[in-house]
C-alpha cells in the first residue's frame, strides 16, 4: 500500500507516532483510508488512491490564497514571477525584492495585497514575538483565574454573568492583581441547559449570550431575577434567561433596537440566523443543531434558510442584540479590570473545538472537518483513548480560506482582553482525529500547518498588544516547544506537573521565565484538595485508582508526596496535619509568587482554600463539572481573611522580583 501511504503524508496524516512512553505507534491502513475519505480524498481502490495523490500535489504546488512570513525574511514561491509588489491595508503600493524565486518581506508587521506578475494572493507578515505581559508597576504581574459562573454578585443571580466579572475585577483589581484569567465564553446555543460546558461551543467567533446583562448596556436591569442555590440548574437557568432577554428586547425603542441589530458582519448575521434556527427546531422537534434540521435548511445561503430569515426578521433581530449585549458586558469587565489597575485585565481562553451540530460547523462547512471528530489518542493512563466529540478547522479548508475564520477566531479571543489562552496548542501543530462512530483507536494525527499559524497568532497579539498563553501540558510534537518559545508564547507551569527526576516537586528558582506559573487548573486538583486526598476519594468512587493500588496503598503514596511538596514549599516549619490544608496553601501560593516567571496564576478555588475543583475530566453527571458557586458574592469573598492575606502573599512576592 505505497500508494495510500503516499496519499497520507501528501495529505498530513501521519502512518506513525510516539506515545507517551516513547513508543513507535503505527496507524493500520483502514484507519488511514478512514481518516483520508472524511478529509475528501478517495481512498477505496488503487485507483482512486493514485487520483487523490495527484489531486494532492497539484493542489499543493499552487499559489495559496495567504502567503504566510516573517518580517525580513525571504519565502520561497510556488509559482514562477518578475515582479512583486504589495498593497497595505493603508493602500499604499511598495514594489518587493524578488530573486532567483524567493520573495524578501521588506515591509512590517500586517496584511497586505500581493500581486505577483498575472497572480494575485494575500500576504500576512508576522512580527518575530508576543507582546510579554506588563504589570502595574511591578516587573512580576500576577492573577487570578476564575469560572465566571461560579461568581455571585450583589443581585440575585442563578449563575455568574458579565456583571459579576465586572465586581470582580473590581474587587481583585484593588488586591493588587493584573489579569483575570476567565474561562471560555465562546457561544452556546441559545437557551439550552444541558450543553453547558465552556469548552464545547457552538462558535468560538461569538460569545455566550446568557453571560449579558442589560444594565452593563445602559438599558433597564432584569426584573423577577432569581438566586441559586449551591450548584447551578443549568436546565431551568438557561432558558428562563433567554425569555427575560426576550423581554428586554420586546421593550426596546424601535430606533434603538434598529441601531443595535444594524452593526455587524455577515458572519455575525449568519451565526443569529442560527441560533434563530437553533430555537426554532428545538422547540418544534427537540432537534440539536443544523444536522438534525431538515436537510433544505443545511445550507446556510440555501433558499430555505434564506427564506426563514425574510419570514422572521423579528428572531434574527433578537439574536443580533443578544450578541451585542454580551459585546458590551464583556468590554465592561475589562474596562472595570484596567480601571482597578489591573495591568494586563482579562486573559480569554481559546477551545480546542466546537460542537460539530453547531454554528461554525454550519457556518463555516467549507473550512471544517466533516466526518471527523478530535480526541487524544490511546495512552497508558487511558487504554481507550479519547474523544471530545468535538471537532475543528480543516488544514485545507484553512488554506482554501487564506485562514479568514481562523483569524477572525483569534480577533474574536483577543477583542475585548489583555491576553488569550489557547487551550490543548499542540492542536496548533496537529490533531489526533477520529472517524465519525469509529474507536478512538482507529484515529490518526492530521498535520496542521503550524508555521503559519503562530506567525498568524504572534501578528494577531502585536495588533492587540495581548500576551499569549499556549497550553503545553503533556507530550509536545516535535518542535513545538522551541517554536512556541521563540515567539515568546507563555507556557504553563502548573505546580503539579513540576517535578524533578526524583520524583520531588521542583524549586521556585528552576521554572522557566518566559512562562506562565500556576498553582492549578480547572481540570486539577486544588491544593487544599489534594492535601485532604478529595482527589483520591473522587478516584475511588469513579473507580479511576490505578490498577492492583488500593484505597490503602493511594493513602500511603499521598502521604509520601505530601513530604515531598512540603520540602519544596518550607524548609523550616512542621508539616501540616492532612485535615489542615491552610498553611500549605498559603505555601503553594507564596512558591508561585516567587518564581521567575513572567505572570503567575492561582486559581480563585486556591485563593479561596476550596476543596472541590471546577471540572473532573472524564466525567459527566457524576462530578457536578462547571455548576459549583462560591458561597458569597465577590466583592465580599474578596474581604475575607484568608483571601485577603493570600493577595499579600502574591504582592509581597512579585514584588520581591522586581526588587
């Protein structure tokens, strides 16, 4: 099968990996015919094999629709020219060296117009690095990552929204923090409780409506507002809160409500004709995103779409403003944030994926997987591998497009904060993709064009003036790390994963600078958590203990390690007993505060002493994953004691660098 294997490097899909353990992995060949045929090449015959292949290389030796470079650096063209020459955005025209084939990119950091003798594409030049983040004052920034859901406000609220970011920028602001690290508030589908989680959007180009608040816009707070309880009922929450932004809308003045839905792009006008859509069939058939509508409304410039959109200009209309609403409340926290002194304000936080029934995929068919959802492949942690069943961009479709949907993605993270967090960013070099109703196993990684993409990312946070965090937990491909490095995208140092070959948790001393140093996750342990063993009684429960280790033998390892971490956090003072995590956090937060890293997160759970994490991966109805809230509202949770004290733990510590 030369042949098909040929076809699979010309298409990026690779016939072989290293798992974790550094062992060569081969992808059997019907898994790579799979993976090929859901990419739209033809793979079922030799003959359709050596067509495909064919197919593949023309298209390869073309001009792209977006050539991709460094600031000063010469590329290399596809086509033969004599003469080049490019047109800023500015409109101003320069002619470009070109030699013996390869172009020299005299110009700075932008998007231009490329004409190249009878061709014509677009130019991105890409400046060499991020901007690296900046304190107020201080050479050390540090924050706080927090789940806006889990925040309580002044008014009665069933889970946290733009309003509550607002009191606590506020209120961390004027602790001494620079950023707030939020998590993802990309758009779910309107009024839908049961897929709430953050990390499996519909669009990552718009935001969550339900996060808006009214009165963040100048306009008439919500009435009848409603309290929750412990643990939010996503269920009941969700829905309710779009009738009552129903009813804003309804009491618009007309000429206000023209104003408001008049801005934005096409893109914008298709994502609120689907979420339109979205409610109607919900509510008709129960039906979840576009794959399961009728087929005629498939097609979103279709003439059933486009008829459904003419018959309910009224529905498009409220989608536009809820989009709007969330616009304003999110560029308010941020003004709050940077209002309180915050130095860098919020830090977004880019999903790997979407939901593949959801608005980018129905939107955007042409740039997307279709076929293929994206997972991590088997590994001894986890024999059957995973599948996020979610999916993502197209390396072709990427191409096609000259990356306009992933820029605006990127623009879209990057609008209203000081920096953007992109998660799993080895998705940036590659992704393990996964057959539709396939094993995880029958999966393969699928190439992405990763020089182009970080070139794009680096330009996209030079315009922003954004730092940029990329998600770098677990085995990185090969070059990864350097290139990610060079273009100063912070890496995540979580305590937890910080260990010596000793086994031992390492010194503050040893993180590296140009990262990003954390006391945890979302998907971590907290440390007052993992001081208890609450880890260890979630993995007794899910039966998530390793294999022939007993509740017995998990206590003893535990207690080992508590030794060991608490030789790295005090050289001097009694170990705590396991029922008293207070000291150890304060310690773990003091050992963050005092590396060299250029920002250090804790997480509002460490700040707070908190027991239970935000997200237990793996699980679903279980663990209570994004439903937890604190048990006060912010502004008053900020004033207590132990938060207090920890935010003089970070200043003290920080500030010590700058020293």
């Amino acid at each position: 099968m030369e042949q098909l294997h040929a076809l699979a490097q010309a298409c990026g899909v690779a016939r072989e990996w290293i798992d974790v353990e550094g062992r060569r992995q081969l992808v059997d060949d019907a898994a790579l015919a799979a993976v090929l045929s859901a990419l739209g090449h033809e793979a079922d015959s030799e003959g359709q094999i050596v067509r495909s292949l064919a197919a593949a290389m023309q298209r390869r030796a073309g001009l792209p629709a977006m050539l991709v470079a460094d600031a000063g650096a010469a590329i290399t063209l596809p086509i033969s020219a004599s003469r080049a020459e490019a047109t800023g955005e500015d409109g101003m025209t320069c002619r470009l060296p070109l030699a013996d084939g390869q172009l020299l990119v005299t110009l700075a950091p932008g998007y231009y117009y490329l004409a190249l003798d009878g061709h014509t594409a677009k130019l991105a030049v890409a400046p060499p690095a991020c901007p690296l983040p900046s304190g107020a004052g201080k050479v050390r920034p540090w924050g706080v990552s927090l789940q806006i859901p889990a925040l309580r406000g002044e008014a009665p609220s069933p889970f946290g929204t733009f309003a509550e970011l607002v009191e606590a920028a506020r209120s961390i602001g004027a602790a001494g923090a620079d950023a707030l690290a939020i998590n993802p508030v990309h758009a779910l589908f309107p009024g839908h409780g049961e897929g709430f989680s953050p990390y499996s959007p519909s669009s990552r180009l718009f935001l969550n409506g339900a996060m808006g608040d009214p009165a963040l816009a100048g306009l008439a707070p919500l009435t009848n507002r409603e309290d929750g309880g412990d643990l939010i009922e996503w269920a009941g929450a969700m829905p309710r809160r779009l009738a009552q932004l129903r009813a804003v809308f309804a009491a618009l003045d007309p000429a206000r409500r023209a104003e408001i839905v008049a801005q934005g792009d096409a893109m914008l006008h298709r994502h609120a004709l689907f979420d339109a859509l979205d409610c109607h069939f919900r509510a008709a058939t129960g039906a979840h995103g576009w794959r399961d509508w009728p087929a005629a409304f498939h097609d979103p410039a279709g003439e059933a779409a486009t008829r459904f959109a003419a018959q309910h200009p009224d529905e498009i209309a409220f989608h536009l403003f809820v989009q709007w609403l969330a616009r304003q409340g999110l560029e308010a926290a941020q003004m709050a944030a940077r209002e309180a002194g915050m130095g860098i304000g919020l830090i977004a936080d880019l999903a790997v994926g979407v939901d593949p029934s959801g608005s980018d995929a129905w939107s955007l068919r042409d740039a997307m997987l279709d076929g293929l959802t994206i997972g991590a492949p088997p590994d001894p942690l986890g024999p059957l591998g995973q599948n996020w069943s979610i999916t993502s961009f197209s390396p072709q479709g990427l191409r096609d497009s000259g990356y306009a949907p992933w820029i605006a993605m990127i623009r879209a993270g990057l609008s209203a904060g000081g920096g953007l967090r992109i998660d799993h960013a080895f998705g940036l070099a590659r992704l393990w993709v996964i057959p539709e109703g396939g094993a995880t196993r029958d999966g393969a990684y699928l190439a992405y064009p990763f020089d182009d993409l970080i070139r794009l990312a680096t330009l996209e946070a030079h315009r922003a003036d954004a730092l940029v965090i990329a998600e770098d937990l677990g085995t990185a491909p090969p070059g990864f790390t350097h290139a990610v490095t060079a273009r100063q995208m912070l890496g995540m140092r979580v305590m937890w994963f910080e260990r010596a070959a000793d086994h031992g948790f390492i010194g503050a001393q040893d993180y590296a600078p140009l990262s990003t140093a954390m006391s945890g996750t979302h998907d971590t342990v907290t440390v007052a958590g993992w001081w208890r063993g609450r880890d260890l009684d979630w993995a007794e429960q899910l039966g998530r203990l390793p294999e022939g280790v007993t509740r017995k033998d998990a206590e003893a390892i535990r207690e080992w390690d508590r030794g060991l971490l608490w030789s790295t956090l005090s050289h001097h003072s009694p170990r705590p007993a396991p029922g008293d995590p207070a000291p150890v956090v304060d310690a773990a937060i003091a050992h963050i505060a005092r590396t060299p890293s250029c920002l250090a997160l804790v997480s509002l759970e460490d700040m707070l002493g908190q027991d239970e994490q935000p997200n237990l991966s793996g699980t679903v109805d279980v663990h209570p994953n994004w439903r937890r809230r604190l048990d006060a509202p912010i502004a008053e949770t900020c004033g207590d004691g132990d938060f207090k004290r920890r935010c003089t733990i970070l200043n003290q510590g920080r500030a010590a660098d700058a020293g």
